[in-house]
C-alpha cells in the first residue's frame, strides 16, 4: 500500500511540514527503517537516531524542529505511528463471526449477535457470550459463566465456573481465571483444602497477559477494576480487590485478601504479602516486597519496601560499602581499638 505523507497527516490529524506528496510504502521503527519508510521520533534517543536514519518521513512531537527532512507534527508521536502501521499494513479483524464446527457448546448456553468460536473451544452449560465476542481456539468457558460485549478470549484461555468478564475485555493466550484459591487448613498433621466457593468478576475494558492466573474467592468474588491492564506470568489470589486502572506487570504477585486502589503501579516481579492495602496512586517499585500497608501517592522500593528517597540513598551507601570497609580498618589500626581489622559477620546457619 503506498500513501502521500499528506495522507498519512489526514490519518492522524498532524501538521506536515516538507513534502506532503512524498510517496510512503511502509512504516518502520527509526533503527530499521529504508528510505520510501516513515518511522516515528518520541523523545532524545529517538531524535539522535533520526539524523542517520535512512527513513523519507517521521512523525515528532510537537516541539521537534523542522531541519529540512519532511515530519508529520503531533501530540502522541507513539500512538499517532501505530495507527498509521495498522493502516498501512492492513491487519485482518480479530472477529470472524463465524463458529467452528469442532466447537462444543452447551444447548443451555446463550450467544449474542457476532459471537465468533475458533476450532475445539467449549462453552459450558447456562454461560452467556455478549455480542461481538471472539473466542480463540481451545478456549474453555464454564459453567454459569457470563463474558461481556467485544471481550476477546485468545487461545486456550479457561474460565472456571460461574466466573465473570465485563465488556471490551481481552485475555491473552494460556490465562485461567477463576481456578481455585490456595487456601488449605493443617488439622491431624495434614493440609485440608479450605473449599473455593467464589468466583472472578472483572469489569469493562480490562486487558490481562499471557500466562496471568486470578483466583476465585472463597466465598465472595475476587475483583479486577475497569481498565486495569495486567502483564504476562502476572498472579492474583484469592478475594483481592484490585481497584481501577492499575498497572500490573511481568511477574507481579499478590497474596490473598489484598486490595489496591485507583491508577496503582507495580513493576516487575513486585509482590504483596496477604490482606494488604495500597492506596490509590501509588508506584510500586521493580521487585519490591510489600510487608505492610501503603499510603495513596506513595513510591516505595527495595526489600522491604520503604520510601524511594531513603531506599536510593541507601543503594548508594551499598555501593560505597567496601570503600567505607577499608576506611574503617585504617582507622582502626591507626587508634589501635581492638586489634588490626574487623571480622565480617558470619550469617548464622552457615
């Protein structure tokens, strides 16, 4: 498909500045592209990069200056360039509207208008499908489910019983929502399965990774809020209440019975002991360990999480440690207290 750099700006609603009729085949990102390309500059790395790029065309921010080169002027350079690379390439729909004859539904089940179900998928017995949804290949819906409107399920997705998703929700390949809390209880020497009799609810627009596994609640459901997106390898446990908007990613984990507020962030591999409360905004730092309760618009890092000013000068004294060390052990020898130097402490154990 070849475009005008003119009609690429109609697309995005950008400002040309050089040649509006200079002719573009595709887009590429800025370190790969080839001349007859537009790629997209979005911040200083990018724009260094744009002075050797083979690139005809770019699409900057607003404040870029024009050097001669000819650029498409927007506010989100990011999301103006993916656009403009799903226009140009013409990805296929997602919905096919049509269901698999290897596809094993329920005659209880209810499917609204649209309903598209891939090859060997199952739906269970009284579930309902919302119009417009898609249902990949090999994915297992059970029983007494209800899945909302435009909610994409990709492949080999299984919801659990009873479990519900809002509308405009997408579960990525290999997710489980809805399988069974780790909760057991130790009577006569033995773990005894504390029964799950939950479920999962997960309201509108929310986008959760492959891989990812949310728990049903022992009781009463566990809880995802409207437009929270979830990472891969990402796990919630029983009865959490995650609130609205977060922002979970790779590998994060949260024990039972906890809850988060509105527009949370935890970085990868951050983890949150049981029947713990983070407030609305806070930031959770890569792989911190939440032992306790944190306040709204708090940042905390490190193991345990404390407050990201002390917990990066504390990094910093880390560094400085076998420095300090050597210092001391000069010091030491030139008073004379105790010796010539100074014993590490031997963990205990070992």
């Amino acid at each position: 498909m070849s475009v005008t750099v003119g009609q690429l700006a109609e697309w995005v609603r950008g400002e040309v500045l050089g040649d509006p009729d200079l002719p573009i085949a595709n887009a590429r990102a800025v370190h790969v592209a080839h001349p007859g390309d537009i790629t997209f500059v979005d911040g200083e790395r990018y724009a260094s990069l744009w002075q050797n790029c083979k690139a005809s065309a770019a699409v900057v921010a607003l404040g870029v200056p024009f050097n001669g080169r000819t650029i498409i002027r927007v506010a989100d350079p990011l999301m103006a360039f993916a656009c403009i690379v799903q226009r140009l390439r013409g990805r296929p729909a997602d919905q096919t509207h049509s269901i698999h004859p290897t596809a094993v539904i329920h005659p209880t089940a209810s499917l609204g208008a649209g309903v598209s179900i891939g090859p060997h998928a199952v739906v269970g017995e009284e579930s309902e499908i919302g119009t417009n949804a898609t249902l990949h290949a090999g994915v297992v819906v059970g029983r007494g489910c209800r899945i909302g409107n435009d909610t994409i399920l990709k492949p080999h997705v299984v919801v659990y019983d009873e479990c519900v998703l809002g509308n405009r929700v997408v579960v990525h390949a290999n997710a489980v929502i809805g399988a069974d809390g780790f909760g057991y209880r130790l009577e006569n020497g033995k773990h005894v399965k504390v029964p799950q009799l939950g479920w999962v609810e997960i309201e509108d627009d929310v986008e959760i990774g492959a891989c990812s596994t949310i728990d049903r609640g022992t009781f009463g459901p566990t809880c995802i809020g409207a437009g929270t997106k979830i990472d891969n390898l990402v796990m919630i446990a029983h009865n959490c209440q995650i609130g609205r908007h977060n922002l979970l990613a790779g590998q994060v984990g949260i024990a039972g019975s906890s809850t988060t507020g509105e527009h949370v962030v935890m970085a990868g591999q951050a983890g949150a002991v049981d029947h713990v409360e983070i407030g609305d905004h806070a930031v959770i730092g890569a792989r911190a360990a939440i032992l306790g309760d944190i306040s709204d618009h708090s940042r905390v890092l490190g193991y345990p999480a404390g407050p990201e000013g002390p917990i990066k000068r504390a990094w910093v004294l880390f560094e400085r440690l076998p420095d300090m060390y050597k210092a001391l052990r000069l010091i030491n020898r030139h008073l004379g207290l105790g010796g010539t130097d100074i014993e590490p402490v031997q963990p205990r154990g070992l």
